[in-house]
C-alpha cells in the first residue's frame, strides 16, 4: 500500500502560503517565513516531487491540491501495455513436452505460448505445467505439449491498449506470471506479444524516474 509522505510544519506552512498566494516565487516565500532561500530550497524539493506543489520557470510555485498518491494513481492509469509489452516466446502445438523445456530454459522464460498451424493462440504452457510432466511417468520426447497446456477459452489474455494497471490486476488475480498480447483476428488471436512481472516492474521503476 502506497502511503502519503508526512509533512513537517515548515513544509504545511509552505502549503498554506502557496495555496493562498500562488503563483508565488521561492524568494517571495522565503520573505513570509524570515528565512533564506537556499533554507527553503529542501522544502520546496520534496513538495514538488511529492506533487503538492507544482513549480513554472519564472512564474513561482502553484498548489495543485493532489496528494503523491492521487499523482502516482494518475501516471499508472497513462501506462499502456502497447509501450512495455516484451516479445512472445511462441511453440507450436505438437512440440514434445521436452522441446518445450529446452525452449523455456534457452529463452530464459517462465511462460510459453501455444499456438496452432496458423498461427493462433491454442494455449498456455507454464513452468508448473512443464515441471509437473517433467516428474510423471510420461515420455518427455513423444508427448505433445497440447495434452498438458492450459487451453482455450480458459487463457486470461490482454490486449496492446489495455491499461498495465488492468494487467497487474489480473496477473495478481489469477496468480500468473505473464499475459499474452493479442490482436483478434475472424479466426483467433494472434499473439503480438507478452507482458510480465518484470515488464511492470520497468515500468514502475520508469514511472519513477519521470521517464
């Protein structure tokens, strides 16, 4: 849970003079407060980047009225999956199972998409699904990965514009690590791409970084 930073009395008093006079310069506070600009500077810094305060070259301060949080909730709803969606790692449907691990462990995922001779997503193979064959009694070599891959319509899928908060909720939802991105066609989806846990991990640390 993502909490709001707690103010010291110098920085609500900071608050109470922009809200009521902004815009207003960094000296002109400094002026109410009897206190020197390079005091202040700290201050003004922290409440910027917590969004409380919003700052125009050679115009001064402005109150935006918006806690860190409301700001933060307002940049993950403008992160699309289209901007950080990886490339699919896709096998076909008649694979072996021991194909299928081989692929995994070169491509260094965790999940693999199935699809069918055109192209389009039958399926889902996971590393449980791939380990829980792996300790059976099957013959790794022969066993297609279509009996063991979770299947159409069962596959949580997302698509380029979807919100990437939308995604992390079902990732958690449904206790998965990674969305195939598709693109409906008259015959199925196609998958154009994947979004993972460490997909949204970029894009917080971006988000982050103001990029």
């Amino acid at each position: 849970m993502v909490s709001t930073i707690e103010l010291n009395k110098r920085q609500e008093r900071i608050l109470e003079i922009v809200k009521d006079n902004g815009p207003i310069t960094g000296e002109q506070i400094a002026e109410r407060l009897n206190l020197t600009r390079a005091t202040l500077r700290p201050d003004l810094a922290i409440l910027t980047m917590a969004g409380y305060l919003d700052a125009r070259p050679r115009v001064g301060y402005f109150y935006t009225g918006k806690s860190g949080v409301q700001l933060l909730t307002e940049n993950l709803k403008k992160l699309y999956v289209k901007d950080y969606q990886s490339i699919p790692v896709v096998v076909n449907e008649n694979i072996a199972v021991y194909d299928a691990i081989v692929t995994m462990f070169l491509e260094d995922v965790g999940t693999l998409f199935v699809v069918d001779g055109q192209n389009l997503l039958v399926g889902v193979l996971s590393r449980k699904d791939l380990l829980r064959a792996s300790i059976g009694k099957q013959e790794l070599t022969t066993l297609p990965v279509n009996i063991i891959m979770t299947r159409m319509p069962n596959i949580t899928m997302c698509e380029k514009e979807d919100l990437l908060i939308d995604v992390a909720s079902k990732l958690i939802d449904k206790q998965i690590d990674a969305l195939p991105v598709v693109k409906e066609t008259d015959k199925g989806f196609e998958v154009i791409g994947r979004v993972t846990k460490t997909n949204l991990t970029k894009a917080l640390v971006a988000l982050a970084k103001n990029e």
